[in-house]
C-alpha cells in the first residue's frame, strides 16, 4: 500500500481527465470505440473499481467492500475516480474515489421530529493512504458538489469515519453530527429550516 493504485494498463489511455465519473455502465466519458474497445474498457474499469474498493474497505476496517462493480452495474450510484496521471512511469494511477447516490431514508432532527426523505448520500470515500492528508480528497468532494449543484450539509452520510467527520467540519464548517439509527449521518443544515411559534 505504499504507492497509489497502478494496473499494467495506461490509465491515460482509459481516462481523458483527473476525474472521471462512471455509472452503471462502466463506460468512462469520451470513450469511442467498436464493441471488442467497449468490452476491454468495461473489463479495465471493472479492475479499477474492485481494486479502490477493496482498498476503501480495507482503509475503513470493513470485512467486504462496499463498492464492487459488480454492484456499480447494478446501481444509480456514481462513482467519481482521481488519478494521477504522471505516476507509475507515465501510465498514471488511481488516487482516490468518492461515490453518491440517493436512497430513500427516514432521519430525525435533534428535537426528535422525523422525515421521511430521498437525500443524496454519500456512500463511499477514499484517498490512498500515500495520498491523504494532501488536500486530494477535498479536490474530489468539492468537484463532486458542483456537479451535483448541492451544499454538502444537504447530503446524509453512511457510517462516516473519524477522519470523514474530521475533513467535514474543517473544510466545511460541519460540527455536532445528528447520528441516525440507520448508521448515517445529517447535519442541521439538512432538515428544512421550521419556524419558531412563539
Ligand atoms: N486523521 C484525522 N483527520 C484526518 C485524517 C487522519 N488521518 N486524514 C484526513 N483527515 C481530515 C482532517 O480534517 C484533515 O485536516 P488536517 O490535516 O488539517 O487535520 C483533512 O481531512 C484533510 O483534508 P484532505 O487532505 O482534503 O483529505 P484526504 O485527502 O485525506 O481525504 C478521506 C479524506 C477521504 C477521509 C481520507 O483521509 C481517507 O481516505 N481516509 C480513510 C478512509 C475513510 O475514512 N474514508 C471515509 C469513510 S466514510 C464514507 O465513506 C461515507
């Protein structure tokens, strides 16, 4: 684990920009190609996404991953890859993920008033251990909100971890966490805001 994620494959090849978002499909943006150049890419993809999420799950002391793509194919999750494109000799590697999605949730604010609720969510985050602490997994959140168009304290979070929590109240200002029974996490931001009767 001392370097990012490297295939024996040229990253540059597979992806045109340091992030790339992928679906279900598995198909990154820009991708041209006959049906045997689709199939090669599915199949490095697939590669890809098995590798960062067993990485993720290993970084978060879970028994399986969360994040296979196997289950990608079969979701509405997106899934946004960082690569460093001059590592590995020129073939790039793979530094970071970040997937969201939205699920259907029932969550209660402090006061114990609940909502039933289909937030965006964030569901898995990692940052290679070589990498973290370097502001990469901020590069990677924040390009992830503005394609979504959506406020970070919009969004519930599954099972976040100390240094989840941590990343969230110094770049975002997000303190006190609602813990849910669910294992997420929403913070005051989300409820929409009540009046007072006085
Ligand atoms: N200990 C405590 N806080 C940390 C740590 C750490 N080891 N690493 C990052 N942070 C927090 C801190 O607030 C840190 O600021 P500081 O260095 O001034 O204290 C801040 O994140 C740094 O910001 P970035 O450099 O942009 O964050 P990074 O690139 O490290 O990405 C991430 C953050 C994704 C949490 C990364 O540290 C990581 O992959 N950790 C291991 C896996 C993990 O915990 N993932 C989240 C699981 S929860 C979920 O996915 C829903």
């Amino acid at each position: 684990l001392s370097r990012a994620m490297e295939f024996r494959f040229d990253l540059n090849e597979l992806f045109k920009q340091p992030i790339v978002e992928v679906g279900n499909t598995l198909i990154p943006p820009g991708f041209t190609g006959d049906k045997r150049a689709l199939w090669d890419v599915q199949s490095k993809m697939s590669q890809i996404v098995n590798a960062i999420g067993e990485a993720s799950a290993h970084a978060q002391g879970l028994s399986k991953p969360i994040t296979t793509a196997d289950r990608l194919r079969n979701s509405e999750y997106k899934l946004y890859l960082l690569m460093d494109p001059t590592a590995n000799n020129g073939k790039g590697a793979v530094t970071g993920m970040l997937k969201t999605g939205t699920k259907g949730l029932y969550v209660f604010d402090r006061n114990g008033q609940h909502y039933q609720v289909s937030p965006q969510c964030v569901l898995d985050f990692y940052i290679h251990e070589s990498r973290q602490r370097t502001g990469l997994g901020r590069r990677l959140f924040e390009h992830m909100l503005q394609r979504q168009q959506i406020e970070p304290e919009k969004m519930a979070i599954d099972r976040p971890s100390d240094k989840f929590l941590g990343f969230l109240s110094k770049h975002y200002g997000l303190n006190a966490p609602v813990k849910q029974m669910n294992n997420y996490v929403v913070y005051d931001g989300f409820f929409p805001k009540t009046h007072e009767t006085p």
